[in-house]
C-alpha cells in the first residue's frame, strides 16, 4: 500500500489524502482574496460572482458526497487518522520509569556505592506509583492533591520559620532572599504538579 507521509506513528495512505483533500477548504481563501480586491478594479463583480459559485459547488458536491467517497473507498476508521493515544497515567507510568532508570543509572559510583539513596527512593517511589496507576482510566485526583498538599504545608512552615529566624536576625537579608526564592521555586513545582 502506498504512503504519502507518516506522522504521530501511523501511516496516511492514498484513499486517506484523497479524502482529507475533498473534505478541505471550501473557497474560503478564494472569498477572502476576491472581497481584497478594490472595488475600483475592473471586473471585480465577476470574480466575486465567481468565488461565490465555486464556493456553492464545492459544498454542495464534496459536502454532500463525502460519505459515499469514504464508503465508495473502503476506508478503515483509523486511516483517517484517528490513532489510539496513550492516557495520560500511562504517559506518566513510562515518563516516570524512564526518569527512575536514569537516576539509577547514575545513584552508584564505579565501585557500586550508593551515592544518591535519596533520589533512588524518591524516583524509585514515583515509579511505582505511576505504573500501579497504568491502566487506570484517569489519575487518581484525591490522592495526589493531598500529596502536593502536605508539601504546601510543609514549604509554608519553611517560609514562617525564615521569617522568624530573619525578625531575630539570626538571618541576613540576602540569605532570606536566596531561601525565599527557593521556596518560591519549590512552591511553584508543587502547585504545578497538584494541578491548580
């Protein structure tokens, strides 16, 4: 079977691009550059008639007989382009073990130390976690909003005890600054995470 191009992983054949080219545009280019025109242009009637005919053609002869050009075809319904997409847990089952084998990848030094334990336990957790909820329809929204709340929580009590050390000036100001903006960071990161 012929191909003219392949894109997102499936393959557009012939009867796909002769339907996608009847089912097209309309005229609407050509009735956009007709009614451009200035009106002191000789014979502007007559190409304006002329859009609108071609216009009323080609809606009501490919409009009308797309269906009998599919049928007429044999088209299969996902050679029109429609693919089955992954949902997003599974997007996320995969993305989150690709992170985990990086990070394990990289959590020993030559000897076969573990250097990173916390990173290893941390993407090794997410890791489960999203291939326990693979097939699962949606994300589970209750339980990764509570997460992201009780880190929330914790990045404000973070931010209330800067300020005290800073009111007792245990803190300078450029280190309140820098602890802030990390906070901020870590904040951002989390709301965007939780989904708000």
């Amino acid at each position: 079977m012929a191909t003219f191009f392949k894109k997102g992983g499936f393959q557009l054949d012939w009867r796909a691009a002769i339907i996608k080219s009847w089912a097209g545009m309309r005229g609407v280019v050509t009735l956009a550059a007709a009614l451009a025109l200035p009106t002191s242009l000789p014979g502007r009637d007559f190409i304006l008639v002329t859009s609108f005919v071609v216009i009323l053609v080609t809606v009501l002869i490919q409009g009308t007989s797309i269906g009998w050009l599919i049928a007429l075809l044999k088209m299969k319904k996902d050679a029109l382009g429609e693919h089955a997409y992954l949902t997003e847990p599974q997007c996320w089952a995969l993305l989150e073990a690709a992170q985990f084998s990086a990070v394990e990848a990289r959590a020993y030094d030559s000897d076969g130390k573990l250097l990173h334990p916390r990173l290893l336990e941390q993407y090794g957790y997410r890791a489960r976690i999203s291939d326990l909820h693979r097939n699962a329809p949606e994300l589970p929204v209750d339980a990764h909003a509570a997460h992201y709340d009780i880190i929330l929580a914790a990045i404000a009590a973070g931010r209330e005890a800067l300020l005290k050390l800073h009111r007792s000036r245990q803190l300078n100001d450029e280190m309140l600054h820098t602890l802030e903006r990390d906070l901020d960071l870590q904040k951002i990161a989390a709301i965007h995470s939780r989904g708000d």
